[in-house]
C-alpha cells in the first residue's frame, strides 16, 4: 500500500456559525491541498470533514498516516470511543446521544477502505502543516463559505 501523509484542520467563526475545513495530502513528497467552507456549521463538524474529504481523495487502499489538532477526532478512534458508540446505537456513556452520526458513519466506512493512523497534534504550536490547514480552513470561511452543511442541525 501506498503510504501517505494527512494533515487536517478545521474552524468556525462563531460556533456555529461559518466553517472551514483545511487539509494537506502528502506522497513522495509531492503535496496536494483541498479545503471548502461552510455557510453554516460547528468547529467538530469541520474537523470531521476535513479528514473525510481528504480521504476520500485517495483512490486506492492506502497506509495512512493522519495528523490532527482535533482531541474529538483522535480520541473518539484512538481510545476506542467509536467503537462504543456503534456498539450502543449512537449513545454515549452517559446515554446522550452522540452528535454528527452522519460523518462518524461516513469516516467509518473510509477507515475500512483505509490502514489509518491517528496522530493528534497541538494546535497553533508551530507544527507546519497544522498552520498551513488552519490558514487553509480560515482562508475557506472567510472567503468562500457558501457549501451547505447539510447534517448540520440547530
């Protein structure tokens, strides 16, 4: 399998409010960049999307590698919360309902194609390509927010 490098971000003014979501894709050291942004939308909402947008860009089983600042996402994988909510029908520990099924679902059958690797990164802390996808994101509400979330709910 090819292996490959993500980074990911997402942001919102407001929360909710607009969003963006930013992402680099690296192979062989060739870099591709994707970001889109969002009329209406939150903070977690963007994290998510961002690494399924940048995943669904590979077109072949690939060894990923996926760097993010989002403790939601990483943890939710990494300490096996995932698995817990599936198991009980989208609730939490604490019996609430977990929020954004609709892109928990959609990575989840990415992370099948996939051989993903989470690796969580402090925000705003000088790691390259973590700046590069938040100004990606940021760059993405600011100046063309206009997709429709449409698992957004208010």
């Amino acid at each position: 399998m090819k292996k490959i490098d993500i980074y990911t971000d997402g942001a919102c003014t407001g929360n909710p409010g607009k969003g963006g979501y930013g992402a680099v894709l690296i192979y062989n050291g060739v870099k591709k960049e994707i970001s889109a942004g969002y009329k209406l939308t939150t903070n977690n909402r963007m994290e998510l999307i961002a690494a399924i947008e940048a995943l669904k860009k590979l077109k072949e089983p690939c060894d990923v590698t996926l760097y993010s600042d989002s403790k939601y996402l990483t943890d939710a994988i990494n300490k096996g919360w995932l698995d817990s909510w599936q198991k009980n029908n989208w609730k939490k520990s604490d019996r609430k309902p977990v929020l954004n099924v609709d892109l928990w679902e959609e990575l989840i059958s990415l992370l099948n194609i996939h051989s993903v690797n989470l690796i969580w990164v402090k925000g705003h802390a000088g790691n390259e390509y973590n700046e590069i996808c938040d100004s990606l994101a940021v760059e993405a509400y600011t100046n063309s927010a206009t997709l429709e979330d449409m698992g957004y709910i208010s």
